[in-house]
C-alpha cells in the first residue's frame, strides 16, 4: 500500500506498506508502539500522527501541518514528530494514497523546505507573518494540483 512519512525536517519517505499489518508498520514509522492519532483533513487521506508526539517533546512537523491546514482551508493546531500519509476508503479505512494526493504531499513539503530555508537569510516578522505566509503558500500548492 503507498503511502509518504513526512519527517520533522521536512524529508519525505515513499512507503510501501503491507496489505495485512499496515498498522503495526504505520506505527513504527511513526516512531511508537503506541497510539497513533488517525486524522481526516482531506475526504480520500488518513495522517497518522503519533498519539504522544507534543507531550514526549518530539518536533513540530510544519510541512504535515501546512498540508493538513491547507486541506481543511483553516489554521489546525501543531502537528508533532513523523506523519504517514495514506489514502482513506468510503468506510474509513486507511488505503494506498493517491498520485494527486501524493502530489499535494510532495508539493507542499518542498515549499515548506524551501521557505524555512529563505527565512534563514530572511526571517519573517513574526510568527503570525510566518504562519501566514507559510498557509499561503500550501493553500497555493493544494489549489493548483486539484
């Protein structure tokens, strides 16, 4: 089953999970034996996102949050360590994820490296500004591959 792990720092992971125990495989690249958040922000995807990710410290992820925000057309909360990006079935089940799906997720984490490294020797004013420009940016990337 394809899928893409987003990273903290923005890499992506093409994935191929196995059909039977896609769970046990989504956990580890999310990095727990845990609980692992199953999240709806786009009708045909599932993030999965780790159940402890803000309490144990891990890293915002801003490339799944600028994606997931974008989705939903509306600022979301942090987003925290790795996220896999699967498909989603009618009946809510987690399914190969979808070349435009994947392209959106391909898309937005590439704008989002690109920026923080442009913030690097061009800080935003705030983190407002950054937020914004940041969501601008995604919603920009989903819009013209739908």
């Amino acid at each position: 089953m394809r899928a893409l792990r987003i990273a903290p720092d923005t890499t992506l992971t093409e994935l191929d999970l196995p059909e039977t125990d896609a769970f046990s495989a989504i956990r580890q690249h999310v990095g727990t034996s845990g609980a692992v958040d199953l999240a709806v922000y786009h009708p045909r995807a599932l993030l999965h996102v780790h159940g402890e990710g803000q309490v144990i410290g891990l890293g915002q992820n801003l490339a799944a949050w600028a994606l997931a925000s974008a989705w939903r057309r509306m600022t979301l909360y942090p987003l925290h360590g790795p996220v896999v990006v699967t498909g989603r079935t009618p009946d809510g089940e987690a399914a190969a994820l979808d070349d435009d799906l994947a392209e959106h997720v391909r898309t937005v984490a590439q704008t989002v490296r690109e920026t923080l490294k442009a913030w690097k020797a061009r800080p935003p004013v705030s983190n407002e500004a950054a937020i914004s420009e940041l969501l601008a940016y995604a919603a920009r990337d989903v819009a013209s591959s739908r």
